[in-house]
C-alpha cells in the first residue's frame, strides 16, 4: 500500500490524495497551497466556520488548478432551509463556478426529505456533483451503505485508534461495486493521542503523523483528513504519505494506546 499514490474515491470516481486539508482549525492560506503544490493533496474542506486562511488559499490556487482540484462545501443545515444560500455564498466568495462536493454536516440520524431535496437540487443545477454526510452514528451509515438507492455518494465518520467502532458498524457493509468514498476525521481523537498526560504508563504519544497512518492503513479509508492550524502542523501531517502504512509492532502500539484512551 503506497499512500503517495492517489486513490478513487468510491463510486464518485474521483481521483483523490491519501490526505483532505481542512480549514476549520486555522490553516493559513500558504500551507493551503503549498499541500496543493508540493505534496499533491487535492481535497480541501472548507468547513463551517469558513476560515480565512482556506479561503484566501483556495481563492488563489482555483486560478489556474480548478479542475485538479477537489472542493467540498459544508452545510449545517438540518431543516433544508439554508443549504442552497450556504453553498451559493461559498462558491462566491471563492470565485467558482460549482463545488465538486456539498458535505450535509453533523447527522445522527436520516437527513430530512427538505434536506435531500435541497442537495438533490443543487446537483440538477449544476452547483454540486457529489453529496457527502458527517455524522456520529455509525449503524446508521452501515444502514446507508446497503441502500442501493441512497444520494449520499461519500461518508465523512469519526475513526480513530481510540474511536474504532466503524471496524465493525461501517466498513463490512461497504458495496464492492457502487460503494460510497470513504473518508475519516478525528483522527487525534480532538488531540488526545497526541498528549503524554494521556498515555500508558510509559509509552510516548503518537504523532499526528502515525495517527493519520493508523487511519489510512486501513483497506476500506479512502482519505484521512488533516485539520492542522499551522504550516508546521500541515507538513508534519504530510510525512504520513512517505512514512506509509503502520507496521504490525507499530499498529499494535497505537491500539494499546486507543484502547487507553477509550477506557
């Protein structure tokens, strides 16, 4: 498994990075595209709030690299009342024409008909290509994947060493043949794996690096995302793309240590 190599991101068909960039935590706009530029990361989430830092990067790439690039739009709306305003705004403020993704965020359970509805539309315009949903509750994706007929054509679920419970919810009903493009966030566990007041009794913290890895190791994660708030933040992230897949020593390390965590 080569995590430099780019993979198809499910039924979607599109070829993306082992690694999305998200700008919720701060992300300045240079580390932006400098991952664009140097390190081939091509799905960037511009999540809510819309940080300045994505948006002056993204403002800037899009000029010659629209078509190279993979841009998702969130929206928070849960009564399907605001979807078609958020995406709208996003699109122009950044200068483009369509965002390849619209992300309907933070669902638990089914999204409403209003909802649905309001991304179905946007799709029929032009204005998105792919729906994407975030959520928590995992059965209910597991639920989603066996559904031949669901819109929803990308998962964004929480995953994790400690947090590993789509091992056994998600993954195993995943269709071979139109299965949903699978990327995973969290991946610090909100920066937990990383802190030494945390760990075991003498064992070092991962890296965001090895928790990226732990993440990316797994055959069924298409792309891990990055939610980094410094350029240093954002290159050590990136390292997991040379580093590769944990070795067996190293898997069982970050489980011992999820495992910790989780109890």
């Amino acid at each position: 498994m080569d995590f430099s190599e780019k993979r198809i991101l499910g039924r979607t068909g599109l070829s993306v990075g082992r690694l999305g960039l998200a700008g919720g935590y701060g992300v300045p706009g240079a580390a932006v595209e400098k991952a664009f530029n140097e390190y081939g990361i091509n799905y960037f989430y511009w999540s809510t709030p819309r940080k300045s830092g994505m948006r002056e990067g993204l403002r800037n790439l899009v000029k010659n690299n629209r078509e190279k690039m993979i841009i998702v739009l969130q929206s928070y709306d849960h009564l399907g009342l605001t979807v078609k305003r958020s995406v709208q705004k996003g699109l122009k403020t950044l200068g483009i024409d369509y965002a390849d993704v619209v992300l309907l965020g933070l669902h638990n359970w089914n999204p409403s008909r209003k909802v649905i509805n309001g991304a179905l539309k946007l799709k029929e315009r032009g204005l998105v290509r792919f729906i994407a949903m975030s959520g928590h509750n995992r059965k209910l994706f597991g639920e989603i994947a066996q559904q031949d007929d669901s819109p929803i054509d990308i998962f964004m679920v929480r995953y994790n060493a400690a947090h590993r419970g789509a091992e056994d919810d998600i993954f195993p009903y995943l269709s071979e043949d139109n299965r949903q493009g699978m990327t995973t966030y969290t991946a610090t566990r909100w920066g937990a794996l990383l802190k030494s007041r945390k760990m075991p009794p003498g064992e070092e913290p991962l890296t965001a690096s090895d928790c990226y890895r732990f993440a990316l190791s797994n055959p069924n994660v298409d792309l891990c995302m990055m939610g980094p708030a410094s350029l240093h933040e954002m290159e050590e992230g990136v390292s997991a793309l040379e580093k590769g897949p944990l070795s067996n020593q190293e898997m069982e390390r970050a489980r011992k240590i999820g495992n910790y965590i989780h109890g």
